[in-house]
C-alpha cells in the first residue's frame, strides 16, 4: 500500500479547478498512470529511437494501430489502420564536378545532389530564370518567354513567397517538375539561405530518406543546390555556358506508414465534419549518425520529441471513443517528420478522408517544456477556436501562451502547416515553453531525452487539456476558422467554396 502512496498524491495534484462541470467528461478521470505507460514504451530503449524506415518505427505505428484497436477506433484505410508512405533512400554520388571559365565546383563541398545523377554534359547552354517558380493562380511565371529546352537551368533557391526552410524544401519538387515539363537538360539552385552551408552538406549529401517521387514529378532530372558564394559565377547572367558530370546516385525503396483512425460523431449533420487530431511518432533514432552520443547512452528515445505528443491523441482517442463528440474525429499519427514533415506532406496529398470535409486540425508537437503551468500554442490567436483552447487549459489550471519566439516561425516548422496550407485551420498544442532555453536544449534531441525525466503529473495535465480542447470545438456548431487576412485564409476559401 505503501508504494501506491506518491501516486494518489500525484493523482490529487492535477485536479482541475472546475471539477464539478469537467468530471463529466472522460478524460478527466485518467490516472497518471495511463498517458506515462504510453510514453514509456513509445520512448524506450527497445524503439531505438523510432527512425523512419526502420523496425522501431515500426514496432511504434504496430502500438499505435493497436490502441486504437483496444479503444475501438475503426481504421480509416479499409480495414487497416496504417496508410504506407513509400520513401526513397537515396545515397548521392560521391563523384561530380561542374566547371565554367571562371570556376571550378566540387560535389560535397560546394554543391549537392537534391535528385538524379549519371550526368555528363559538355559545354552545354546556361539559362537563368528567377526563382524558377510558376504560379497559375497569380499569373506569376519565371519562364515565360523563355526556352530552355535542353539548357541547364539555374535559379534562385525557394520561391517569391516562401520564408522558411521548410517552404523552401516544399517547392523543390515543383520546382524541378516546372523545369523538367518544359524540356530542361538539368536544374540547379543558388542556395544562400541562413542555415549554415555544412548543416545542407551534412544532410543532403549523406544517404537520407525522401518521399518516392512520381517519374512525371521530375523524378529523374539532376537537380543540385550549389553554395553561393563558390557559386557566384554560376549566379551571373553571363554565365552562358558550362561542363558538368556527376556520377550515378544509388537508391532503395523504403516503406514507412502513417497510422490513422476514425472515431464518428454523433450529430446526424456535423458527424459528417472532421476534427484532426495529429502528432509525429517518428524520431531521430541512435549512433553517432543521429547526433551527440555517450559512453553511457546513444539511443535518442525521443519522450518529448515527440513521444509526449503522440500520448496526447492516444489520450484523446480514448476518451473521445468512451464518449464521442458530435463531430467525428480523425486520429493521425504521422511518420517522417523529423526529415522534412514527410509523413504529413504525403498525406495531405493523399488524403483518406476529403480534405473538405476536415474542419480544424489540432497538431501536438513540441521540443519540450521549461514551465509546468502552461501550454504553448503555436497560432493560438489565428484562429476562431481560440476561446476553446484557453478555456480547457485553463480547466485544468493551466494558461495557453501563444508562439514563445515569433522569430523561429516555428507555425511552419511542425506537421500543423501540411493541412494548413491546404486551407484547414491548424495550430500546433506544445508543452509549455517560454523560450529556447537551456531546459530546452539540455534534452532537445539529445540522448538525455528519456521517460524518467519527464514529469507524469504535467504529462497528464497536458493530455486532458489537449483533449478537453478537442472535445470543445469538435461540440461546436461553428466551423472553424482562420482569423481574417491570415496568410492561409486564402486556401481556406478555396478548400470550403467560400
């Protein structure tokens, strides 16, 4: 009786302040003990750090799919819970050169492989085109007027609009598809962003897992970013001309999967709406390859990154099955995110339920938390469910803070962006943070990432809020939205005909 002591004392301290109205929901009655098993084992030892594409990530989607079976969650592909995401793990060569009459580049060093390869041209045509970006809603067009068939075609990276890497890296397959369908011999990128030249080598020009590609998508054009400033005579106009030769890449098909469920509504009208309920359970994996190692541990277990989020639409998938809500739910585990939000990239492209029909998304995701009495939610005031998300924090004696570093474009940085560009309303629920501090970095993929530091009392509190939320807009008879003139309200009106 003794050992069961600390955690009825436990279960007392996360009471939330309006009792008597919340205890008629089901998630107000979890016991601590309930989302920390879920954490310990998605962030154990045995998950080798859950890497896309490999048995731990596995072994996460199979627990995943199975609880959703155990609640009673009915699978949203057919009779399956888990959608497979087909990547390519590629390993570029090691060999390639381009050379003009005023410099001389080297693969690895001053340029990288993005795609193709086994490429020989000799004094081939140079044509430069902008960014290289079409956009029929707006007219806007870097290529028109301009022929460049069977010309390498250089660009600048990204696009007119995009201001984060991760839009960056979201256009480069349009971007290569643009210069492929009009007859392009290659397609090259002046890469001048922030994030130092070493980090795009280090990723990029190691084997790495990216999303199978459609052969119509470009699949097979050489398509190489090259550093700008040994680049510099690349990016001149006067540049008509160039040698290149890069070697042949090799690549093998690799299977992953998303794990999604549905839990129907119970209003005969808005049942036929969705609130999205997502996280990643992917994470880096271990060895020295996936970060800073210890002569003690090398498996990055991942428990807040982001094992502490995927507990959370567990949570919720639960308590929303015990007593569903009047819209339906759909529960989206998603993979790849740690590689560029692949897992959720691929699936708002192939979606399983209309994408239309899918009202809000509420992301959980986070690099950890440096204050217990709040959760940070990134895009808290950009949308119209503001109210719901403060008021079930609150609930539960917690404060919502909004974006902790405006500065870090952290709104587009997790897997919420994939359906918010699409149109659908979509915050993303962290832990609580108040800055990058150093409770932050000291476990942010790190190996000290581990499920005995993390506070099951606050784990809780986080679940049940975030589910609390869930359950409060999934009740509401207004749709969602998007805060007028949002960057995203846009696609929000094409996606619902407004």
């Amino acid at each position: 009786m003794k050992k069961l002591l600390p955690l009825f004392f436990l279960a007392l301290s996360v009471t939330p302040i309006n009792a008597q109205k919340y205890k008629k929901v089901p998630e107000a009655k979890f016991a601590i003990a309930q989302p920390n098993a879920h954490l310990r084992f998605l962030a154990s030892d045995a998950l080798l750090g859950r890497k896309t594409g490999e048995q731990g990530n596995n072994v996460a989607a199979r627990y995943i799919a199975e609880q959703f079976r155990k609640f009673g969650v009915k699978p949203a592909n057919g009779d399956s819970y888990l959608q497979k995401v087909p990547f390519e793990k590629a390993a570029p060569s090691t060999l390639g050169i381009i050379t003009t009459k005023e410099a001389t580049l080297n693969v690895g060093e001053d340029f990288v492989v993005m795609s193709g390869g086994g490429l020989g041209l000799s004094n081939n045509a140079v044509v430069h085109v902008g960014y290289g970006w079409v956009d029929e809603t707006t007219g806007y067009d870097d290529y028109k007027g301009i022929d460049v068939k069977d010309k390498v075609v250089i660009a600048q990276v990204g696009t007119p609009d995009s201001k984060t890497p991760q839009e960056v890296f979201g256009a480069m397959a349009a971007k290569r598809k643009f210069a492929a369908d009009r007859g392009a011999a290659a397609f090259i990128e002046i890469y001048n962003l922030q994030i130092p030249w070493k980090t795009v080598v280090n990723f990029f020009g190691k084997p790495s897992l990216r999303l199978k590609e459609k052969e119509s998508e470009g699949k097979n054009m050489l398509h190489l970013w090259v550093n700008a400033e040994p680049g510099k005579a690349l990016a001149k106009n006067k540049i008509e001309e160039l040698n290149l030769n890069v070697g042949e890449k090799q690549s093998q098909s690799v299977m992953s999967q998303n794990v999604v469920g549905i839990i129907e509504g119970t209003d005969p009208v808005l049942k036929n709406e969705y609130l999205v309920l997502t996280a990643h359970f992917d994470h880096i994996g271990y060895g020295s390859e996936s970060g800073r190692v210890t002569a003690e541990d090398s498996i990055f277990n991942g428990a807040r990154d982001n094992a502490f989020g995927t507990t959370a639409v567990l949570t919720a998938a639960e308590a929303l099955s015990l007593k569903p809500a009047k819209r339906s739910i759909l529960l989206i585990a998603y993979t790849g995110e740690e590689i560029g939000l692949l897992g959720s990239k691929y699936y708002s492209e192939h979606p399983l339920i209309p994408l239309e029909k899918c009202v809000f998304n509420l992301n959980c995701d986070g690099a950890g938390y440096d204050t217990k009495e709040q959760v940070s939610v990134i895009g808290l005031n950009r949308t119209s469910a503001e109210k719901h998300i403060v008021k079930a924090a609150a609930t539960l004696g917690l404060t919502a803070g909004d974006d902790p570093a405006p500065e870090q474009g952290l709104f587009d940085r997790s897997d919420n962006v994939s359906l918010a560009k699409m149109g659908i309303p979509s915050p993303n629920y962290a832990p609580g943070m108040t800055s990058f501090s150093e409770e932050i970095y000291k476990y942010y993929h790190q190996v000290t990432d581990n499920p005995e530091n993390i506070d099951p009392a606050y784990l809780l509190k986080y679940c049940q809020s975030y589910t609390y939320a869930a359950r409060l807009i999934a009740n509401d008879k207004a749709k969602p939205t998007w805060v007028s003139g949002d960057k995203y309200e846009k696609a929000y009106n094409e996606l619902y005909g407004r």
